[in-house]
C-alpha cells in the first residue's frame, strides 16, 4: 500500500518528458515563449546521483 501511495505522490508532483519509454531521452531541453510573472517553478535534478545517494532501502521502491 505504502509502494502505491508512494508512486502516485511521485506522479503527481514529479514530471520527465519520454520517461515512461523504454529508452528515454537523454537530455530534456526546457525553452519559455511567454512565462507568467510569478508562475513557473520548473526545477531541474541530477536524479542519478540523487539515486547513488539514497539509502538502500529506499531504492527497492
């Protein structure tokens, strides 16, 4: 039950271009035409060293 909460919060708060395929894309590139003062939190993360540094028994989900 915690695996399936779990995996929803990481979906619904967490977005990656083809990252459902079995290939994904190496590079995203992420370009603004218009943004909206105040909007847009776009954040960028090096998930595979956040992967190296996570605990073990955090990594079987």
């Amino acid at each position: 039950m915690l695996r399936n909460n779990l995996c929803l919060l990481i979906f619904v708060y967490w977005y990656s271009d083809r990252s459902d395929r079995l290939l994904p894309s190496r590079v995203t590139i992420l370009h603004g035409i218009e943004v909206l003062q105040g909007s847009g939190d776009t954040l960028f993360a090096d998930l595979r060293t956040a992967y190296e540094e996570m605990p073990s028994d955090l990594k079987v989900f």
